[in-house]
C-alpha cells in the first residue's frame, strides 16, 4: 500500500477513531489499523451517504 497517500479527516478527533481515504482515491482503511484490511469503494457514492446521514446513529 506505499504507493498510496494516505489523509485523515481534518474533523479526526485524538483518539483516532475515524477513516482514511487514499490519494489516488478508491481506497479506505481505519486510521486505528493501518495494516489491516483496506476497502476499494466508490468513494464518491460514500461521502454522499454520509452526506445524506445514512450512517446517523
């Protein structure tokens, strides 16, 4: 996964609890685990479901 550039959220609070997403984009991965396992998603169609609240508690 070198190859990729890896960017937190800028709203990531301390405890690490947040996602990163990769530059190229298509890539996610869980900033507390950065060896585990990495998501190929449609970035574009995820940041519009948490947009539209689909991931509310």
């Amino acid at each position: 996964m070198s190859a990729h550039t890896w960017r937190k959220s800028s709203y990531s609070n301390a405890n690490g609890n947040c996602v990163e997403l990769s530059s190229p984009r298509g890539l996610i991965r869980d900033s507390k685990d950065p060896e585990g396992p990495v998501l190929r998603a449609n970035v574009a169609a995820f940041l519009r479901a948490i947009k539209d609240g689909r991931f509310e508690r």
